[in-house]
C-alpha cells in the first residue's frame, strides 16, 4: 500500500471510530477541540458549519464589525483582534487561519510553535523562505500535530481517478506535466490613499508584516469568498495567480506525480512590475525522477498562456483551470470533476493497460475540514494536504516567480535552499517584513 493509499484508507478508518486525544502532549481532554477562528468572515465563513461540532473559544479578526454575526454562532467565543494574543488563549488545541495571504505563514509557525494543530487557507506562503520555515517546523512535530492546506477540492474523488490513471499506465510512462488558470485580474499598481479608514477597521494589524501601505477602500471590494481578488495581486500581499487558483489546480496535477522539489526553474512572461504580480506567464519545472517514473518536466501557465493541445479539436481553452499529462502512449485531460484519455497514435491501443479492480480504487477523502479535525484528536491519521505536501507545492510554484524575477533559468539546491547559477536571485526568495514582525514567533 503507497503513502496515498495508505492516507485515504487511514481517514475513512477515523471517520469511523475517533479518539478521545486532543493531542499526544496533553492529558486527556472532552471529545470536543478548543479551537480558534482566526478570520471570520470570508473564507471564514466557509468553516462555520464544520466547527459548530467542536468548541470555537477564541474569534480573531482585525474588523471588530465582523465579530456580531460570528458571535451569533459562536456566543461563548472571546475576541481578539490581533492573532499574536489570540494564539495565547488559554487551553487552546488548534487554530483555522483564514486571513489575507501574507499572514498565513506567520500564524501556522507561530501555532506549531505553540504546539497548536492548524488548518491554514492556501496558500501556506507566499515566500520560498516562507514555505521553508513553516515545512521544517512542521516536520519537527509532524508526528503530534495535525496540519491541513485549505485545497478543498482535493476531495473530489476525480483527484483519486486521475491519480490511479497516472499510476496504473493508462497513458503509459509519464514524460510530462502541465497545469493551467486563465483568470486575468489586471491592476497598474498599489492603489492610493482613498478615504478614511473605517471605525473597527485595524488597518495597521491588516498590513501586518507587509510594507506600510495607505489605506484604500479597494482591498476590501469584493465579497465574502471573493474578497481575496482584491489584493492577492499584489506582491506584499500575496502571489497572484500561483497563490489563488494556482494552488487549486496545481494539487490536482501533484497529487498524481509524487514530486518534491525541482532542481530547475524558467519562467516567462509580461514585463515586470515591481507592485504587481504577473497576469500573463509560463513556467517550467524540471523534477528529478522517483521510484515508479523517469525525470519529469512540470509545467504551469497563466493569464491565457496554454500548452500545446494534443489533438487540433481539442480545445483546451475550454477548461478555465486544468491539468493534461503526456506519456509514452498519449495524454490524460482533465478539470476539478472530470477527465479524459486520448490515445498518441494508432499503436496506443490499450491492451497495454489493466484498470484496477474495483476493490483496488483509492477511497475517498469525505469530509476535508472534518479529516483534519479527526487527526487533531488523533495525530495518528493522516491528512491529505499536510504542511509536508503543501510546502513542498507551493515552494515550487513560488520558484516560478523567482524565475520570472531574475529573467533566466536558475538551478536549485533543494537541501540549502539556494540558487547556484545566479546568486542574484536568492535575493527574490524573502520577503522584508516590518519592523517588530517575525516570521519565527
């Protein structure tokens, strides 16, 4: 049985029968988790029905106007409006990060030091320093904390039927990968001050660790799910295209290629804008091979840019998001739900590939928020976009924008994190961060 197998059978064997540990450095505990929302509104808003079964004791958000609705579900919460207190709360088991992106590094390290379980809306970062930092803390704990990356839609059982396709050879040896996003959010730069910050509005703790920044009534523009679009653009607040969707449609692709890191990066695209992060680009990844395929060419496009289809009556551009593996005998297609096999050539006629038996399908996940929290009470179980798996992808993609940034290939040395070929892009690895913000807290 692989990591993967072992990792679905695992969950549905916990949705079955769940300990009674809160976590395995702590004295037994009541069922039910102490947990902290911190961002309640937005995506937020998406975990309060999965929480309402456990204990929310602490609500974090730096818009006091937020806390009436959220109290109205959770009344016997206590409010915080700044994350680094709200991590301090008294008997707190596990905290759900649904802040704007470029706080999400911060927290989840700030939890796993506090020996706190962490669900953390993607993506996990928006630095390769980032990603590093919260991967090896994460790994010195992995065995008694429960982590989870917010790519909910791993669980659609479509992930698990493109994997065994990929695995069981229905397109023969994989040669090649390619992921896509054609959303095209376009802005000339940070926008200007604009009008008065709002009453319950704590817009210095909203800038957090980024670069000081007038306020601007544009970052909070869009609604409750959406709101994001507003800002994740931009380079002190997140990584455009490869932090959003990105993180969706790329998993769906890792999920099925059992990379790590990539020793190479070379990415293209508009010309560079120091405030924006880039709508239009194309990156490619060189992996080196593993233990059941050759080396393998990972390849992400955005804002438009696709891979050559592999038939002319094939329109990938049909496909918003989406994914299209080439191997030895043809390619595999496909979205969040859906895929499709087209055979190279006439010789590829199938004979060479056995389905796997019904009894042998990868089970599915169910419940993603309620597979993390059944890990939470028993570490034991696995998750399926644990901080492991989760940095490792979005270091990768985050390499791509390191690319883009030095204008040339660059060779990685995945062990000391570093560029060999040129020094100068070791600088686009970090962030700077204001002062009295530290990413190690």
């Amino acid at each position: 049985m692989n990591r993967r197998q072992f990792l679905t059978a695992a969950t549905g064997a916990g949705l079955a029968a769940m300990p009674t540990l809160a976590r395995a450095t702590r004295k037994s505990r009541p069922d039910k988790l102490n947990i902290a929302l911190i961002g309640v509104w937005g995506r937020g808003l998406a975990h309060y029905d999965g929480l309402e079964s456990e204990n929310v004791v602490a609500l974090c958000d730096v818009n006091e106007v937020r806390f009436a609705d959220a109290l109205k579900r959770f009344p016997n919460a206590k409010t915080y409006i700044d994350w680094r207190k709200c991590l301090d709360h008294k008997g707190l088991d596990a905290v759900v990060i649904c802040t704007p992106d470029h706080h999400h590094a911060f927290i989840a390290n700030w939890a796993l030091n506090r020996d706190l379980h962490v669900y953390c809306e993607k993506p996990l970062a928006i630095s390769v320093e980032e990603a590093r930092v919260v991967r090896a803390t994460w790994e010195k704990k992995k065995n008694k904390l429960a982590t989870q990356v917010g790519m909910q839609r791993h669980a659609i059982p479509n992930f698990n039927r493109v994997r065994e396709l990929i695995l069981d050879g229905a397109i023969g040896p994989l040669e090649e990968a390619h992921a896509w996003g054609n959303r095209q959010i376009r802005r000339p730069g940070y926008p200007p001050a604009e009008g008065s910050v709002p009453a319950g509005l704590h817009w210095d703790l909203w800038l957090g660790p980024a670069g000081d920044h007038p306020y601007s009534p544009s970052y909070f523009a869009g609604s409750a799910g959406m709101n994001c679009l507003s800002w994740n653009m931009y380079w002190d607040f997140g990584a455009g295209q490869i932090g959003d969707m990105g993180s969706h449609t790329m998993d769906l692709l890792w999920n099925a290629v059992d990379a790590r890191l990539p020793t190479s990066a070379e990415a293209k695209g508009e010309k560079y804008n120091p405030d924006v992060t880039p709508v239009e680009c194309t990156t490619h990844f060189e992996h080196p091979a593993n233990k059941w395929r050759g080396p393998l060419q990972v390849s992400w496009y955005q804002g438009g840019a696709m891979p050559e289809p592999p038939r002319p009556y094939i329109n990938l551009k049909q496909i918003d998001h989406g994914v299209m593996f080439v191997g030895k005998h043809g390619w595999l297609i496909a979205d969040f739900g859906s895929r499709m096999v087209v055979p190279m050539v006439d010789s590829s006629d199938l004979t060479y590939y056995k389905p796997r038996d019904k009894s042998a399908l990868l089970p599915n996940i169910g419940d993603f928020q309620k597979q993390w929290i059944n890990a939470c009470k028993n570490p034991a179980l696995p998750t399926a976009c644990d901080f492991g798996y989760s940095a490792d992808m979005i270091e990768q993609m985050l390499l791509g924008l390191v690319a883009y940034r030095a204008g040339k290939k660059i060779e990685y040395d995945s062990a000391t994190g570093k560029v060999t070929n040129a020094p100068e892009a070791n600088a686009f690895l970090k962030r700077t961060y204001r002062q009295g913000w530290t990413l190690n807290g």
